[in-house]
C-alpha cells in the first residue's frame, strides 16, 4: 500500500501547518518522516508552512507561543 500525504488543506490550497490559517507566507523545509497509524502509513512532505503570527513564534523560537496560538483560532482560520 502506497503511503498518504498528510494534509489538513483541500485541495490545492494551502494553510499554515500550526494553525490551519488560510494563505500561509513561508515554508520551513524538514526532512520528511512518517507515521504508522492504522490503515497505513502517512507521510509528513518536505516542508512546513505557516502563517504571519506563527511565523513570529517560530523565527524568535518561542514554542510556548506558537503552541498557544494553535489551540486558539486565528480570525479567518478553520480548523481541521
């Protein structure tokens, strides 16, 4: 069984990977890894996006931030 891209997105659209905002403005590339879960295997992609508030968190490395910004939707943002 081929493995699944992971992704909360539709379609050919794109959204921060730490809060589900729409219209993410830059990607982090990482080394792609997978998960086992049941019913196959998921891959992570090569690179993570993000939007301007977790960007900011991300950059200055405040994770306590950018966690606390995901548990709280950002005006525009859906979620998963």
């Amino acid at each position: 069984m081929a493995p699944y891209g992971v992704s909360a997105a539709p379609a050919g659209e794109l959204i921060c990977d730490f809060c589900a905002a729409l219209e993410p403005v830059v990607y982090y590339e990482v080394t792609e890894f997978s998960l086992m879960a049941p019913g196959g295997e998921w891959l992570s992609g090569d690179r993570f996006y993000a939007c301007p508030p977790c960007r900011r968190f991300i950059d200055s490395g405040d994770w306590r931030g950018c966690e606390r910004g995901s548990a709280q939707p950002i005006s525009g943002s859906r979620t998963a």
